[in-house]
C-alpha cells in the first residue's frame, strides 16, 4: 500500500510538472506587450479583472433564474485596462490568432474564455483575413443537439467542442471578406442552430452585410422558428432602407407564421432598425 502510494505521488508530481512545463512554454511562446502575455490581455477582454461587472453577475445569479438576467457587457472603454488590451492585441496581429483558434477549440481551458476570444476577434477585424479557411472549416464542423422542437424557448444547441460557436462569431468580426462562408452555411445543408449561429454573425456587420440580404430574406421564411426569427432579428439591422427587406417584413405583418404571431417580440426589434418599416400592419 505504501509502494502505491509512493508510486501515485510520483506519477502525480510527475504530470504536475509536464503540466507547468506546457503551460510555460505556452506562454512563454505567446506574443508578450508591457510584459504581459497574450492570454493575460485577452483574460482583460474577458472581464475577468472587471470586479463591477463580476459583482453585478454574481448578484444577478443569485437574485434571478432568468435565463437573459445578465447584467450588460460593458464597453472595452469602460473595462479596467480594456484599451490597453486592445492595443496588445493589435500590436500582436496575426500572431495572435494562431493561440486564439487553438483557446477556441479547448472550450475547457479555464483562462482564455470565449469573450476574450471574440473581442480580440473584433479588434483584429480584417488582419484576421489570412486564417478565414482555418475558421471556416472550425464554423461548418458542428454537430447539432436535438431539443423539443414543442418548446418555443429552448434553442436548438451546438456541440462546441470544436470551436464552432466561437468561429462563427469570430467570422462576423472579421467582416464582410467572411460573408460568402456564413453565406454558404445558411444556403447549404448544415444544422439550424449553426445556421441561426450564422445568422447573427452576419448580423454584428450592420449594413456592411447587404450582399447577405437574399439569403436573409429567404430565412425569414424558413419553417424551422429560430432561423426565421434570427432572420427577422437581422435582417432589419443589416438593410434598414432595402426594398426586399421592407417587403419581407410587410410580408410576415399582413401573413405572421403562427408561431411568430404568438410571439411578437422578433417583429419590434427590426422595425425599430428599419423606420419604412414601422406601421406595417397599419397600412394594410
């Protein structure tokens, strides 16, 4: 017995130590700005240093079960040392996205979590180009989570063991250079949750998006609920003053699905975003 337990408490110090020496010469390999690695600043975007923000969260979980009780994201302004970490993620560039889609793809790492990720994304934009096929492959490698399609509130979920769910955010960051990808995926056969996933990420580029606006439109009447009202949600942001989304939404005003004419709150939103919109159902 105590040979085994001599034994075991070798074998552990000794995967302790490899663990501590990977862990080393990740960091020690990562883009380094004000002596601070990479993951520290991208930990900064993912407020985890934001002690306002965790305390509101914290309160908002014990104080609420609702599901959208989180308090707001706050500006990377307004995070301490936020704007500083934007300028290491940008003085790293390019090097950095080779230990993003590496953090992206270890949904369990618990110091680099998707929020940094994403941001970091959204402040490298377009020098994220060269690694669109990296990302692209990462979106379209989803396996879908069957729900019961009965409940309105359940959206249907994406296994994230590979990344997926924060490729395809990282894609909209990038910009419209990602749109023929998120494109594809909402024209070709892939799961409706990755097909909503993509959906928003076209959203997140605002008008930027308007080559997207056929494929939106054409969602927006999609049997499947969630990608029709992902399509409703966008489409307005995306082409506020476009012809073919005032017809679409004039469209599901005079003729509501069912289930969107139980649930009006998807048709507000973009006809907040699209003013030739508003009093569709008036005008009939």
């Amino acid at each position: 017995m105590k040979l085994f337990s001599r034994f075991s408490l070798v074998m552990l110090g000794s995967l302790a130590l490899a663990v501590f020496r990977a862990e080393a010469i990740e960091t020690a390999a990562q883009p380094v700005y004000h002596n601070r690695p990479l993951s520290y600043w991208v930990d900064v975007l993912d407020l985890k240093f934001c002690e306002s923000y965790q305390a509101a969260l914290s309160a908002s979980v014990l104080s609420s079960s609702s599901w959208d009780s989180s308090p707001p994201i706050p500006k990377v302004a307004d995070i301490p040392n936020g704007p500083e970490a934007q300028d290491a993620i940008r003085n790293a560039g390019t090097n950095a996205i080779p230990f993003l889609l590496m953090w992206l793809t270890q949904t369990n790492f618990p110091n680099v979590p998707y929020l940094g990720i994403e941001e970091s994304f959204r402040t490298l934009g377009s020098a994220a180009r060269p690694f669109l096929p990296e990302l692209a492959r990462m979106a379209m490698a989803t396996n879908e989570v069957k729900e019961d399609k009965g409940d309105l509130f359940f959206l249907p979920r994406i296994n994230l063991g590979d990344g997926a769910s924060g490729a395809l955010d990282a894609l909209g960051w990038i910009g419209p250079d990602a749109l023929p990808v998120l494109v594809s995926i909402l024209t070709n056969d892939f799961p409706n949750g990755t097909k909503v996933s993509a959906i928003y990420a076209i959203g997140s580029m605002g008008t930027n998006a308007a080559p997207a606006i056929p494929a939106l439109v054409t969602c927006t009447e999609d049997n499947d609920f969630w990608i029709a009202h992902a399509a409703v949600m966008t489409v307005g942001v995306v082409g506020p003053e476009d012809p073919r989304v005032i017809a679409a939404l004039r469209a599901i005003e005079l003729k509501p699905k069912p289930k969107l004419q139980d649930w009006r709150g998807p048709l507000s939103e973009p006809q907040s975003s699209c003013p030739r919109c508003r009093g569709a159902a008036a005008n009939r």
